[in-house]
C-alpha cells in the first residue's frame, strides 16, 4: 500500500510584495500554490498510490469565490478516475468556522468531522483513518488525546493538525506530545501546521512533511509531501519536492575580494550553481552581503548602486529564472579582533565579554531573554521567528551583528548592517 502526505496547501496564498521590483517572477508566484497541488495530483498519478491525505491548511482561508473550491474538485476528480481516495482534516486557516462557502466533495474524498474525532475504514486497503477536523481557528485542546482505539488487522494512520509539543515561529494550535501519539498505538502520524519538513520519530513514526510551496524567505528550501510505502509490516518514507518556486539564502563573504566585479562574480556563479540544483523551477534569493576587507568601503559609501548591479546579475544568470527579493549589508571594517581582544582598556574588554557569550549557550539565552524577553512577548508569532531570537544560531547571528557593528562606531567608521 502507499499514499501520499501532504499539508498546508494554502491553495491561493499570496505571495506578496513581488511587483515591486523589475525581474521578479510575479506571475510563477501568482499560481505557485496551484501549481504545487496539480505536482501533487501529478505525483500521485504517477506513483500509483491507493491514498492521498492532508493535514489541514487545504485553503489559506475563507473563499473569496467559489473558484478555490472548484479547482481542488477538479484535481481530486483526476485521481477518483483512477480509484485513488483522498482523506483531510480542517486545519486553523480552513475551519469550519472561516470558510462559509462550500461545495459537495467527490465520493472519493472524505472529510473528518470537527465535532469528535472519528475513524474512516478503507476495508480495500486495510488502512483505518483517524482524525479530527478545526472547528474554529484556535483550537487548544489537545485533539489527538481523544482520538479512537486502532483498528485490529488493519494499518492504523492518524491525521492531526498540530503544533505537537511546541515548534518556534507557530501558534500552539491542538497541542499534544509524543507520550499521546505514542499511547495511541497507530502506525503512522500524518501531521500538519509545521511548515519545514521533519520526522519526528520512526517508531511509530511522526512526520511533518512541510508545506508544499514556500510562501517567503522565512520558507526557504524544497517543499512538497511525503510518499509512504507500507510493504509487510515495514514502512519506508520518501519525501518529493513539489514546490514551482524556491527561496534560499545566498551569503556573499567579501573577506578576499578585491573590488566590486569580484563580488558581482561570486554572485553570479553561486546563482547559477543554485539554479542548476533547483532545475526549472523559479528561485527567490534573499542575497546576505558579509564580512570585513577592502570592498567594505565601496559598499558602504554606495549601497543603492551596488543592489542594482546585484539585481542585473541575478537577471544576467538565469534569464529572469532567478530574482533577488532582498540585498541585506552586514560588512563591516577589517579589524583584527585577536589584537583588539588583548588591549586592556574597554574595547578590549567588550571584545572579551562579546565572546564570552558566543561560546556559553545558556549565558547567551539568559542574557538575550533578560534583554529581549518582554519586546519579543510583546511580538506576533510569525515575527519573532523571522526574527531567529528563539534558536541559538539567530542568537549567535545577532550577537555577530551587534560585535561587528560595536567594534566598527568605536573604531571610527561604520559598518553596514
């Protein structure tokens, strides 16, 4: 038996602010969402499935027409001619409660009630189906601990729209933990909510498989579903991109460039390079321009000009394939930090204490949630994870930016950043 595991289509998600800038690919970002859906009917065609389900997030909110409704119908109605079924729960963004408009669903999909949580048995592929649907946006119950007993002798598959145990940068929607999962003795967790793929356990096994299309830079990387092959007892797990629009970071270092073309160079071939492993879809590039050398001066005394030549590369590499969404300075002066380190006056001291934090993780977080702790709770959700202030690495990030940036004012020049 195999199906597909998808979530958070977000079918007619915009992808905003992409017009503002000459060579962003605004009409690829139009239809990415739809895109990535007709991938997955594709997908599912293609490897013959018995099953598709998806974990909530199917709409990215209530219909401004009937046309989000009719466009899923006809995909899910290419695979009802090939038997293929297809099972979902309602997610926060597609409640029952958002979405007034409706539609009658094919016979071969198969929507899971909001009021209980409840089992659909496919008796022709021995699979049970567990789940529950939002009946609101906010749900903070934990929904998976109401969910049914397995089904003797068949594959047990449970489908929840979950924050699970708490995931930076989202709302702690239908929380729960793995001790419940677990305690519940399925085979298979379909879950959804999280936007970045990840298994989270084998046994049994927990899986998120991200979004299908990433929407922003915060959503960077291959996004698509995952294809599940039960084959005597064992379970093997593939993930598939599906995504017709890529993001990524690319990081420009200019310690070792000599002058302007050097750089344009450096970007020129990291973007084909990105290109080439992204095949032919559209990629979205937040470019991050840092470091300390010489060119730090012609970057500073010119940074409108220097985007510009930035943009006019990415268009020169891919033939209006790639686009830069962003150009973010963060260079800064040549300093020699070790030296600075071992003055003793209060630059060498601050050099001392700013490293002292890089190499302390636990000293790092005390001090930023002292620092930080009522602006960020003060924050949306979705902001303070672009913001990368719960994770270590934005942490460490930060604390790089503010060293460089410290070091550069007393040192009488200013970085960029």
């Amino acid at each position: 038996m195999r199906f597909l595991h998808a979530a958070d289509l977000h079918l007619d998600s915009p992808l905003r602010g992409l017009d503002r800038y000459e060579g962003a690919p605004v009409e690829e970002a139009r239809g990415a969402t739809r895109h990535a859906f007709d991938n997955l009917i594709a997908v599912a065609l293609q490897e013959q499935v018995e099953l598709v389900v998806i974990a909530g997030d199917l709409y990215d909110g209530d219909w401004l027409d009937h046309n989000a409704g009719l466009f899923f119908t006809k995909g899910v109605t290419r695979l009802a001619e090939e038997g293929i079924a297809v099972a979902l729960v309602r997610g926060n963004h597609d409640a029952a409660s958002r979405i007034t408009k409706s539609l009658r669903l094919p016979k071969n999909v198969h929507l899971l009630a909001d009021a209980r949580p409840e089992t659909k048995v496919f008796d022709d592929l021995g699979v049970a189906l567990h789940g529950q649907s939002f009946a609101t946006a906010v749900v903070t119950a934990d929904l998976a601990a109401g969910y049914p007993t397995p089904v003797t002798g068949c594959f047990n598959l449970g489908l929840l729209h979950t924050s699970l145990d708490g995931r930076p940068g989202h709302d702690p929607y239908a929380p729960t933990t793995l001790d419940v999962l677990r305690g519940k003795g399925y085979d298979y967790w379909a879950l959804g909510h999280i936007h970045a793929a990840e298994v989270v356990c084998r046994e049994p096994w927990v899986v998120y498989p991200g979004n299908t299309q990433g929407r922003h830079i915060r959503e960077t990387g291959p996004k698509g579903c995952a294809l599940v092959t039960v084959e005597d007892g064992e379970i093997i797990h593939q993930a598939i991109p599906l995504d017709v629009m890529r993001w990524e970071t690319l990081a420009l270092d200019i310690g070792g460039l000599p002058d302007l073309e050097a750089l344009l160079e450096a970007a020129m071939l990291d973007l084909r390079q990105r290109l080439a492993e992204v095949g032919d879809r559209a990629l979205a590039v937040r470019v991050q321009v840092r470091g300390s050398g010489p060119l730090h001066r012609r970057l500073a005394a010119q940074p409108e000009s220097v985007e510009q030549e930035l943009r006019s590369v990415a268009i020169e590499a891919s033939n209006g394939r790639a686009w830069i969404e962003k150009i973010e300075f963060r260079t800064r002066p040549q300093l020699d930090l070790d030296r600075i380190a071992e003055r003793d006056d209060p630059i060498g001291l601050l050099v001392r204490e700013l490293r002292r934090f890089a190499a302390d993780e636990a000293l790092l977080r005390a001090v930023a949630g002292e620092a930080l702790g009522e602006l960020l709770q003060k924050l949306p959700t979705e902001s303070r994870a672009g913001l990368g202030l719960d994770e270590a690495d934005g942490l460490l990030e930060l604390l790089g930016e503010v060293e460089s940036d410290l070091l550069a004012r007393l040192a009488g020049e200013e970085s960029m950043g």
